[in-house]
C-alpha cells in the first residue's frame, strides 16, 4: 500500500451550501452499499427523488424546494452551533468555551437512549466536525482526546478576525502527549487561509514565549503584536474566526476542572 502525505497540501474538503448538496449526497448513494444507511433514511431520500441507481432529476417545483431546504438546514445547523440556547453547550459557567459532545456521549443518546437521540446536538456537532469516536467523548486518563471551542470573546461578542486577541493557556496543561490550539473559518468550518502554513500553535511543535508563571499567552490578529511573533496566530480582516483547544492524553486536571484555559480577551 502507498501512502501520500497530506501535510502542505491544499485541497478542498467543503460540502456544497447550496442546491449542488443533493448531487454530492447521490454520488455516495450510488456508490455505496444500500445497507449503509437504513431503511427510514432512504425513505426520505426517496421522497425528494433521491434513490441507488436511479436518475436524479428534480423537476423546477422540486428544484425550488431543495434550494429553500439546503439554505434553512445550513442555517439552522449555524444557529444551533454559533448562538445555542442549550446552555449545557458551555463547558464552564464562567467561560465562553463550549463542549464538542452536549450531554458527553459520541452517539448523542438521551437517558442512555430511552429518551432517543439529541439530534440538535448531533448537528451542533457535524456542523463544525467530520468525524467522531468514544476516544474523544469518554473519560480516558492519558488516553484519547477531549476538546474544547470557542467563538466569542469574555465580553460575549463573536471574534473578529480585524482585531487583536489574546489568550492564556495557563501552565500545567493535562495533557500527557501534546494540547493545540487552531483558529477556524466560521463559513467553510476549515482551517483559516492565512500566510501562516498553519494557523495554529502546539506545545510540541512550536517555541513559545512562556509567562514567569509558566502560562503561555498566544496571540490572535491581523498582525503579530510587537515581540510575540512565536506566540501570534494571524486572522483575517473582515472575517469572524473560531478556535479549537485539543488536549491529547486527557489528564484528571481537565475532568475536574481544576484546570481550565481563560476566555479570549480584546487587546486594546
């Protein structure tokens, strides 16, 4: 088996926000085993003319319907990640930072499945993430990953990729193999476009500027403040971004919150 690297290179990873979603979803149809998914969901494929190899040929009603169902769904799944009303999306009371599993279960289950499956949950998540695992949800000492995002500031605005942001992670991070942190565009959900190969900083990677107290303070905006080039993650003016601190080998400090990152603060 040949293996290709994907690191450096460019590709496009986004899905279609428009009527040209429905052609992506019957090329996987088409393509893959008809028990991948069940009956019920290809049921309602069918209903929109959606079927395993058989023409898909909306007619102009249709056509109509299908673009006002991809631009409510988009919509919807937006609002339900960027402005929940769910306030156990919030992984701290005090923090703007937000859990990537609502309710801690990968499969979104309600009362361990008697309540059925929190499909707002389920779409908060896919909406901003490909894939998930029991590694990322489960509590896993030294093992898996936990995850925490954020999209506003302390004072509760959405980031803005024109100013300066600054944030500290502070020292004695739970997490025995590496943590990172990276700023995402909030309309593809991909990594920012920047100058930068990578908009991002890890602890293994990158030689940061650490504070007397062994806290780190990383560095958000258009351009790097005087001195904190190691520190400084660039954004894009005109554009909103978002952030995703990963931690790799989960230690107890993170599940007892006994640590846990400070919000993003303006720079004045």
């Amino acid at each position: 088996m040949e293996f290709t690297s994907g690191s450096g290179k460019e590709f496009n990873t986004i899905h279609a926000n428009d009527e040209h979603f429905y052609d992506e979803i019957k090329i996987v149809l088409d393509k893959e085993p008809i028990a991948f998914i069940d009956p019920e969901m290809r049921g309602l494929m069918s209903s929109i003319g959606l079927q395993k190899n058989k023409p898909f040929e909306p007619d102009a009603r249709m056509q109509k319907i299908l673009e006002d169902g991809v631009a409510i769904g988009n919509a919807t799944a937006r609002a339900l990640y960027f402005q929940p009303r769910d306030k156990s999306a919030y992984k701290y009371d005090d923090r703007q930072w937000k859990t990537a599993f609502i309710g801690g279960d990968y499969q979104w289950l309600i009362d361990e499945g008697e309540g059925g499956r929190n499909l707002d949950a389920r779409t908060y998540f896919f909406y901003i993430a490909t894939v998930n695992t029991p590694a990322m949800a489960l509590k896993l000492i030294d093992k898996g990953s936990q995850y925490a995002l954020v999209d506003t500031s302390k004072d509760g605005e959405f980031l803005d990729g024109s100013k300066t942001y600054k944030l500290n992670i502070p020292a004695n991070v739970p997490a025995k193999n590496f943590w990172s942190v990276v700023a995402y565009d909030p309309q593809t959900r991909s990594e920012l476009q920047t100058s930068q190969p990578f908009p991002s900083k890890n602890n293994k990677r990158d030689d940061f500027i650490e504070n007397a107290d062994g806290s780190v303070t990383l560095y958000f905006g258009p351009k790097a403040p005087k001195g904190k080039d190691s520190n400084w993650i660039q954004t894009v003016p005109g554009k909103g971004w978002f952030s995703i601190l990963r931690l790799y080998g989960p230690q107890e400090a993170w599940y007892d919150e006994s640590w846990k990152p400070g919000d993003i603060e303006l720079v004045n």
